[in-house]
C-alpha cells in the first residue's frame, strides 16, 4: 500500500455487496475499510432476502399441513394445524441476528476495519466518515460506493409503518391484518401475497399496469396466476392505481383507472403494504465532489467494470456497485459486481454478465427467470437477422413432481434457431430457484441446446423438466 492513503480501499456500505467486495479485496492482499451507518448487512440482511425466505419457509410449512387435499393424496392426515405468529416473526428476527453477527465477525477476522457512521465523498480519493465521536476523514486509493435502496412511495401515498407500510415494516410481522392491501405484484407483493394468504388473511393486490406480474414472461405469469392467486383468497385489481391511501382504523385506499385516472372504487382495509419497488439511496453522499451527476432515475452511473462515470468517461479510482447503480437490483448481482470491481481495481480486467445472473421470487411453488424474455429475444433475432426457438415441459411431466404431489409448473427455454445458443430460461415450479443455476451456468458460457440435450441428469429429479425442455428444442 502506498504510504499516502490511510486504506487500499474504503467501501462505503456494507450490505451483501459492500460485504463481498471487502472479502475479496482482503483476499487479493488489499488493506480494505468499510464504512456503515445503519445495520451491517444492509437491505437484504436485515429487511429483504433473510427475514422474508424465514417468513415464507414458515408460513409455507402452514400452508403445506393445512393442506388437507394433498396430504390426503399421499396417505397423510394431520388435523389442527396452529401457529404462533409471534413466534414465526421471532424465527425471522432470530435469522437476521444470526447473519448480521457472522457478516460482521468474517469482516472482523479477516482484518477489515469497520467505520460506523456516515460516509460521503469529500474529494477524489477521499471519504468524510460524520460518527458518534465527530466527523473524521479517510484517504483510500480506491473507492467502493454502495449504498443500496430503499423502498419506493408513490405520490398520494401516507406510510405510518403501522397500518400503511413497506416491505421494511412487514418482514418485521408484528400484526396479521384480517384484510391487507397489496399495492404492486412484483416480487415483493407476490411473496407476501404468499405469507399473508398462508396465515389466513384477506389479500387484495393492486396492480397499475394491465397484467399481473408485469416483469415475468407472460407464459410463466398466466400458470403463475392460476395457482398463486386464484385459488386462494387474493382478489385482484389489474390497470387500476392507488391514487391515495390514507392511514388509520380502517385504512382508506382510493383507487383509479391507471389510463384515464378517472375515480374507480374506495377500498377500506385493515392494511395496506406498498410494494412498488425501490429506488437508489444515492443522496448526499457526496457525488458532487467529485463532479458525477446521477442519470434521470437518480443511479450512479457506472460501465460494466463497474467504475463510476462523469459525462460517460470513468472517474479514477471511483467504482460503485449495487441497487444505487440500477443495473440489477439483486443482492447476489450487487456481490458479483463487488467482486468485478476489485477484480479491476487489482489491474485484471473483467466485466459483469448481467445476462447469465438468475432472480427468483421465492413463492410456493417458486418462479425463476435468467438471461432474455421472449420478447427481448425476438427483438435481438430481428436486429441481428436469427429466428428464435421456444421450447416448454411441464411438471406435470416430472418423475419428481408427481412423487411430491407438487405437479404444476413450467420450464421454457428461448433459443437461437441457427446456433442452439440458449438466450433465457424461465421456470415456475417446485424448487425453481435452484433449478435455474443449470440454465445459469449455460447461457454464461454460451452452450447451446444441442450439447445440452445431451448432458446425463439423475432420475427422478426436478432437474429434469430442464432435460426434457432441451432435448425438445434440439429436435426441432
């Protein structure tokens, strides 16, 4: 390290990919700090991925014994399922004490200094940490910026964290509303959704634009409907907007038409949970001193390499990574650009895959996507002159599937016809979301259906809807 920084490298935020970053950078011999000034680990530790999966494993297991029918199906009668829905949110609370501890302590080990506190940019290569003792500045040769998001309120909107809340406030499950309203059916909503209708509330999901699940591919969203919202008790609005949602006992929801904004309906629920997504949490943390302007949706703009830009050309010794880039708002995408950054901050040129990183919504069954949807696809065949392949199984199909009575579910697979290159996988069905990282795997090293039909998968495995969707792409 160079005698004229007080650091090799200064992170600024330490969330899953601040966490990342510095384990890496520790690993390639770099003296690294981080800088946090609200809960270690972030969103996704302490208000997002840890106690949401704990919420949904354990109000799954509810929804699964409840089941009178399909335990039934497979010689099994439990009668008089209960819960304690203090002990549920204390399963969740219990998880992210757990994670922050040990994310903190392998910071702690490995020899990372953890700054507590505010941290900005107060120059080219230096950080203004304001803590508890006062405000202090640090120099670092290179510089991580990720800060993060926080959760998106529409205009008209009042959240009292009580009775009208985030995602925040709802992993914290304090209360079980009779009645909630959902504003947005995206992966937020759609996970609650899950939650809320597996501990026997009313569900009402509001949605602005005209489908459901708008960011899923249509073929998976229609299967994805019929089993997770139809058949339970979820009522639905789609093309209508919240336009104003009023806190208190009950809590006043006026609704519109998203097109015409002409009034539609009054809704008076006992809850309401915003889940409209998130935005970057890139205020004041100092980008004007250092002359970068954020783009129209207020992100740090970056390039693949993750440096930051000043009028489309890097910044020296200035990265970011994470939701406050808006390339793509995943924890373990934020940890793969943590990790690109070093990777270029160490001299060894790399770039994100941001085509082969997969996301998953973790509902029961689960849904999962990586690389194109069809549309996205036939656009790129059309500017590039290739016709694109679409092939689908059914677990219905599945060996595995019709063991575990959990037969509904689809695997499709969009593909160049020429090459066999496989451009997107998506997936709704049991255990989805680990069943994509084979498709993962494939696209990132640009394999085409042709080799993968004829890949061994044990049987009887849930891997194997995969199998079959390859193997009827190669035919055709």
């Amino acid at each position: 390290m160079s005698q004229a920084f007080d650091y090799d490298l200064v992170i600024v935020g330490a969330g899953v990919g601040g966490h990342g970053a510095a384990l890496h950078a520790v690993s390639c011999g770099l003296k690294t700090a981080i800088i946090e000034a609200n809960d270690m680990g972030g969103t996704c530790v302490n208000r997002g991925c840890i106690p949401s999966k704990a919420l949904l494993a354990a109000s799954g297991k509810v929804r699964e014994l409840r089941d009178a029918y399909h335990l039934k199906a497979l010689g099994i009668q439990i009668d008089n399922v209960r819960f304690q829905r203090e002990d549920i949110a204390n399963h969740a609370n219990n998880l992210v004490a757990k994670i922050q501890g040990d994310l903190t302590n392998s910071l702690k080990r490995l020899g990372v200094d953890i700054i507590r506190g505010w941290g900005k940019l107060a120059g080219q290569q230096k950080v203004s940490v304001d803590t508890s003792t006062g405000e202090k500045t640090i120099t670092a040769k290179d510089i991580i910026v990720s800060t993060g998001s926080v959760p998106f309120v529409p205009p008209g909107i009042e959240v009292d964290g009580k009775t009208v809340f985030t995602s925040d406030q709802a992993v914290k499950l304090e209360w079980l509303p009779q009645w909630v309203a959902i504003v947005g059916s995206g992966y937020i909503g759609l996970e609650f959704s899950d939650v809320y209708s597996a501990l026997g509330c009313e569900i009402t999901m509001i949605e602005a634009l005209p489908q459901l699940m708008p960011g899923f591919d249509r073929d998976i969203a229609k299967l994805a409907e019929r089993v997770l919202i139809n058949p339970r008790d979820i009522e639905t609005y789609s093309g209508i907007y919240a336009k104003k949602i009023i806190p208190g006992s009950p809590v006043i929801i006026e609704l519109a038409d998203f097109k015409t904004k002409e009034d539609v309906d009054v809704l008076e629920v006992d809850a309401c949970l915003v889940a409209t997504g998130r935005i970057p949490a890139t205020q004041n943390i100092g980008l004007d001193s250092v002359n970068v302007e954020l783009d129209r949706r207020k992100f740090i703009p970056v390039n693949d390499s993750m440096a930051v830009l000043s009028e489309g050309e890097p910044v020296p010794h200035l990265w970011a990574i994470g939701d406050a880039t808006g390339k793509m708002m995943l924890a373990h995408a934020a940890s793969a650009q943590g990790i690109v950054a070093v990777e270029n901050i160490c001299g060894r040129t790399k770039q994100v895959d941001y085509s082969s990183i997969p996301a998953a919504a973790f509902t029961h069954p689960e849904i999962s996507y990586v690389g194109m949807t069809q549309e996205q696809a036939k656009e790129k065949g059309e500017a590039e002159g290739f016709e694109v392949g679409i092939s689908k199984s059914y677990f219905k199909g599945n060996s595995k599937a019709l063991a575990e009575g959990e037969a509904d579910g689809i695997a499709k697979v969009i593909y160049r016809k020429d090459t066999g290159e496989v451009l997107g996988v998506h997936i709704f069905g049991l255990h989805a979301a680990d069943i994509i990282h084979e498709a993962s795997a494939a696209i990132a090293n640009r394999q085409s259906v042709n080799t993968l039909a004829h890949l061994v998968h044990a049987h009887p495995t849930l891997s194997e809807v995969l199998d079959e969707a390859y193997k009827r792409a190669a035919v055709n």
